[in-house]
C-alpha cells in the first residue's frame, strides 16, 4: 500500500509540472444588437488589414477563432464570399521590464536637540534579481457583414507571460486566449473583464 501511494504521489507531480498554469487574459468586446440573430451564418476567418494571412503564427490563431466560432454556431464560410466575415489581427512583441527604483539608494538623516546634534547616512542596496522579459500578445477579431462592411462584434484580448513560461509559445497561447476571447458570447458590450 505505502509503495503505491509513492507511485500515485509521484505521478501527480509529474502530471502538474505540465500543466502550464495561465494568468488572467484580459477582454474588452463591443456589439452590435443584431449581432446575437446573426451568429449561426456562414464565416471566413480572414487577416485584418495589414496581417500576413500565410505566417505560421497567423495561421495558429486562425485556427483555434474557427474553433470558437464552430463551437458558438457559426457555419464555415468560404473565404472572400462568406456573408460574414472574422478579420483577425494579432501582435506580438517582448518587453523588457524595468524597475521601479535603481539598485542602490542613498538616505540622509539628521536631528538636533538639547543635548547635541547627529547626523546619519544610510545606502541600501536592492539584491533583487532584474525582473525577466514578458511576451505580449494582442489578439483582435472583428465580425463585419460581408457585404455592408458593418461591424457587428469587436473583441480584444491581451496576456502577458514572461519569456521563459511555455504559455510564451504560440501553439499553447492561441487556443488559451481565442477561448478567452469568444467566453460568454457576445458578452457585455463595452466591459472589460479578466478570464482565467
């Protein structure tokens, strides 16, 4: 009994250091009011303007919005002849964060009294290591009316993960942040939530 519960143990915490946790993803979605009726039509999953429609990364993001949108009802349209439209923009970029105050700080102190005057010096030194990059990721989906070009769902959502985390790597990312994004479809108009 004790030798299988060490294998159980073991095997839990092999199966959790896999797992890769993900922070908060924040949404921001406007619609609009006929955006509900008209959500079981055929869809394209098209590049915004300015996207290259054929990069790998693209095409990961591509993929897991068509999930979503399969998921919610929406028919897979032809691309340049749907009657709606999904132009997806994304942005990726690494940041570097910077702290908040230098390495070393410098403190004067003095005082005066009846029985003297003192005055004092202090230095601090921050041992804290330098904060680790970040990777940002934007993911923008707009639905248009094929024909009248008139927008009927915006979503944003943006995540951030250091550099080093496997949630920095897009196959992981896309799915993480496209089901953030279409949660609780069409959602509420102007609010900006935190999906975890």
């Amino acid at each position: 009994m004790k030798c299988l519960t060490s294998a159980m143990l073991s095997v839990g915490l092999l199966l959790t250091g896999c797992v890769a946790p993900i922070g908060p993803v924040e949404v921001t979605r406007f619609h609009a009011p006929e955006v509900a009726a008209q959500a079981k039509g055929p869809i394209a999953v098209e590049p915004a303007t300015g996207m290259d429609g054929n990069s790998l990364e693209w095409r990961a993001y591509q993929a897991a919005v068509e999930r979503q949108l399969a998921a919610l009802g929406y028919a897979e349209g032809a691309a340049g002849s749907s009657a709606q439209v999904a132009e997806l923009r994304l942005s990726r970029s690494t940041i570097d964060p910077v702290r908040s105050s230098g390495p070393v700080s410098v403190g004067i102190g003095g005082s005066t009294g009846s029985y003297g005057s003192g005055l004092g010096l202090g230095i601090g030194i921050n041992l804290s290591p330098k904060p680790a990059q970040q990777v940002q990721t934007l993911l923008a989906v707009t639905i248009r009316d094929r024909a009248t070009k008139a927008a009927l769902w915006e979503g944003r959502a943006a995540f951030s993960v250091r550099a080093t985390s496997p949630m920095a790597d897009t196959a992981l990312a896309a799915p993480k942040m496209a089901e953030a994004l279409f949660k609780d479809f069409p959602g509420q108009s102007g609010e900006t939530i935190l999906v975890k």
